[in-house]
C-alpha cells in the first residue's frame, strides 16, 4: 500500500499507509487528534530496487538520447526446428 504524508499544524508532518486513490484529504493527528492536512509529495522511485531503477533510467534516456546502432542485429546460426505435428492430422496434404 503507498504511503501518504499529512501535516499538522502543531505537530509537524505524519505519514499513514492506505490502499491506493482512497486516502481522505484530511486526518486527525496520531499525536494531538487535531486536523492533519494531506500534503502533495514526489513518488519514492529512489527506493526501489536497483533493477527497477536501472530500466527507468534506460527508459528516460532512450526518450533523448536514443541508442545509434551500425547495422542490424545478427540472425540465428541455427534454424528453429520444425513444430511437431499431430499424428491425427499428419496425413493430410500440406499446403
């Protein structure tokens, strides 16, 4: 579930978890029980795994800097084998 920050005016800032699109505009403070306003705040993509990271930022740079390449990739060496065909349907002519 994200995770949603709110501020108190005399409390400071608090952070509670809710599913997703169903978090209020206003809670009371877990400290004082006063009104806590919802404040807006940048994703945490910084702490996703590695993984993750990596392929946004290929993603993100990709956009503007696209990778320039000299030929096409190389084909297979070897040629794929032939799917098996059903037994029921091997006497039947091939187009």
């Amino acid at each position: 579930m994200p995770l949603y920050a709110y501020r108190c005016g005399e409390d400071g800032p608090a952070e509670v978890t809710a599913p997703m699109g169903a978090a209020p505009a206003m809670i009371s403070c877990p400290t004082c029980g006063g009104e806590a306003r919802r404040m807006i705040t940048v994703p945490r993509l910084g702490l996703a795994d590695r993984t993750r990271v990596a392929a946004i930022d290929r993603a993100e740079a990709s956009r503007t800097e696209p990778t320039v390449v000299s030929a096409p990739p190389a084909r297979a060496s070897r040629p794929r084998p032939a799917p098996r065909l059903d037994p029921r349907t091997a006497a039947l002519p091939r187009p």
